[in-house]
C-alpha cells in the first residue's frame, strides 16, 4: 500500500464503482489526497462544499449546485473563486448534475481535477470515507492461500511444501474462490473485522510446484478469483505421522484461536498425511464452522447426549 493516495489512485480504484468522469483539471492527477502522516482524528477527505473547514475532496450536490446557480454572475465567479484558493486535490459533481462553465475554466486554471459522478451525493461520500479508512487501517502481511470456501474467508497457511497451492487448486476447480496466493494483505476495518486482499503484482496467480505460475481467471473464468474477502478461519496443514494424529482431539478437534491485528480468528489444524482428502477436510471444517455461527455445537450436542444417557442408566 503506498504511503500517500492522489486523485489518480481514487480514479483507478473507484471509478467504476462510484461511475467517475474525468471533465477537466487532467494536469492535477497527481494531486495528493492523503497520505500516511494525516492524523486519524484528520480522517475526512471528503465533503459538501466548505469554504470554512474544506475537504481534500469537495463534493458538490444538487443544494451546492442549486446555490451557486443562484449568485450573479459576479458572486459566483467570486464564490468559485475561494473554493479553489482553498486548493481542494479534487472537485466532484455528484447525482449526474451538469457542470458550470465556469467551474470547467477554473478547474482548468488550478490544475484541479474535476470529477462527475452519477451516483447521489451521500453514496460518493460513504464509498470515499470507506476507501480512507481502509488506507488508515491496521495492516499486515501473512503467508499462505486466501480463498472463498463457501462464502467464507478462509486462509491456509502451513510450512514450505505442504501442499498449499495444491489444496488451492482442488478447492477452485471444485467452485469455490482464489483470493490471493502466497501472501495476502490483511486490514482490521473494523474492531471484529478483519479483510484480506491480494498485493496487486500477485493477483489472479496461483504457484504450483511443477506446474508453475497459473493464471486463474483465464483457466477457469472470471468467477474462479475474488478481489477481497473478511477473514472468517485459518487451516493450517500440518504434516503428521498415524501416531500423533491418533492421539489428537477426539470430540472438538484441534481448534485454537490465533490473533491477526487484535482480532482473535479461529485456527483448525489439519493433519496432512496419505490418504486424506484435504479438500473434502476443508469444505466440511467450513461447514462446521458456519454451524458454530448459527449456535449449533455438534461436540457439544453430543457431551450432552452422553450426559443424558449416563443419567438415565444410572
């Protein structure tokens, strides 16, 4: 993640979502928005027009556009004016309003990007809040496979050679999602959530020894990668002998819970060892998992089961 974000950055990130359009003030994409020394307490980027406590991003709305559309030609040409000697990175025309003019020309003039979207007001600012807090986000970097099992976010991780990329590969061709393969970014974006991308040089690849570096998306479509997921479980492959795998955890398994940025993900080791159908492994550790959310236990069910005929055969 770079250290600062220019209105160029916003345009290659949100401009499909948010249905942005470049109309003037090209020069000026390079203009920075924010950047990493910006305190948190600073996080606003963006706003209606402000000419007291002004954004790095200054959006006007139909009530903006409606006000200035008011002013004589003299006042707002003085109005425009004070909005760029505030020296905004970007001006936005939100809800398809038609631009002014004037607005073009000073754009023009300050080398300031002015921005159209088609999308109202307060979706353009919720979507750009969004976009600054994921950039002001904890974050960190872990190694393994992070795909979408199900529905849920779910990383493998597991020493050298285990059979990671492997595992991967089975799970997409049985449906389910690449999101990043050998080393994903995580960000706490919320204080129980935690999201996971893949590092934009890595995206879309998968490594698997013998075979080499396999795009997804052209072997097995579109639909096969996914670009971000919350992280939901950790497998973690580990290889064992019959010995220790026959002395581990009849009834909950080897459940644990390991901490990425402050937030406590549950981990479940999975013995690796010939014979053993990993995939099949992981899609029902998923589904088991997904029963814990919904407040079904079957370990526990089935202590209380014992509890229960214990107590009617005494």
């Amino acid at each position: 993640m770079p250290h600062q974000i220019t209105v160029s950055d916003l345009l290659d990130a949100l401009q499909e979502r948010l249905r942005l359009r470049l109309l003037a003030g090209e020069k000026g994409l390079g203009n920075i928005i924010f950047n990493a020394r910006i305190e948190k307490s600073d996080l606003i980027i963006a706003g209606p027009l402000n000419y007291i406590h002004p954004s790095p991003i200054q959006i006007i709305g139909p009530k903006e556009k409606q006000y200035l559309n008011n002013l004589s030609k003299t006042d707002q040409y003085a109005a425009l004016q004070r909005l760029f000697t505030a020296e905004p990175a970007a001006i936005l025309l939100s809800n398809r309003l038609k631009s002014i003019p004037a607005l073009e020309e000073m754009a023009e003039q300050h080398n300031t990007p002015l921005l159209a979207s088609s999308l109202q007001d307060a979706q353009v600012l919720d979507n750009l809040q969004y976009y600054a807090a994921r950039f002001f986000a904890r974050k960190t970097n872990l190694h393994g496979v992070f795909l979408e099992v199900l529905g849920m976010g779910v990383l493998l991780t597991g020493h050298s050679a285990v059979g990671k990329s492997e595992l991967a590969l089975e799970l997409i061709i049985r449906g389910h999602r690449l999101i990043a393969d050998d080393v994903t970014e995580f960000r706490r974006i919320a204080p129980d959530i935690v999201s996971g991308s893949c590092p934009p040089l890595l995206r879309e690849f998968l490594e698997v020894r013998g075979l080499g570096i396999l795009n997804i998306p052209a072997m097995f479509g579109d639909s096969a990668t996914k670009h971000s997921k919350y992280l939901h479980l950790i497998v973690h492959l580990k290889r064992m002998k019959l010995q220790e795998i026959a002395g581990m955890e009849r009834l909950r398994g080897a459940t644990r819970y390991r901490n990425v940025l402050g937030v406590d993900i549950p981990e479940i080791t999975v013995p690796v060892a010939p014979g053993r159908n990993l995939a099949i492994l992981v899609e029902t550790a998923v589904r088991n998992y997904i029963l814990k959310l919904k407040g079904y236990d079957a370990a526990e069910i089935f202590i209380q089961r014992q509890q229960q005929a214990i107590e009617d055969n005494s």
